[in-house]
C-alpha cells in the first residue's frame, strides 16, 4: 500500500482512539489490488473492498441483470 492509503488508515484508526472507541466506522476499500492489500486492511478491521483484485472495471453491457 501507498504511504497515503496507509495516512487514511492511521487517521481513522485516530480518531477512534482519541473518542475511547465510542466511535464506530465501517470501511469500504477501493482499489484493492494485491494480497498485501488484503492482509493490511483485513488486520485493520476493513473487510469489504473492491478493486482489481476482484475483477477489472466492466461495462454496462456486460453486466447481467439480477
């Protein structure tokens, strides 16, 4: 991860801790692309992402409807 997705992290991680955990996110990462994205995030408590470790960006046209 890049120093300043790890920034982001740290500062949430902060703001948390500075109101004794009574703070309470539920973080949505974009642009996971590696293991090592996974393992980071997964460690701090993220566990929803989205990127091109899934899958590239798709068109309209190739998405099926539900």
């Amino acid at each position: 991860m890049d120093h300043t997705s790890k920034d982001v992290v740290h500062v949430l991680e902060s703001l948390q801790s500075q109101q004794g955990g009574a703070v309470s996110f539920k973080l949505s990462a974009e642009g996971v692309e590696t293991d090592e994205h996974i393992a980071y995030l997964s460690n701090k408590g993220c566990y929803e992402y989205k990127g091109y470790y899934y899958s590239k960006p798709l068109s309209v046209k190739s998405v099926q409807p539900c």
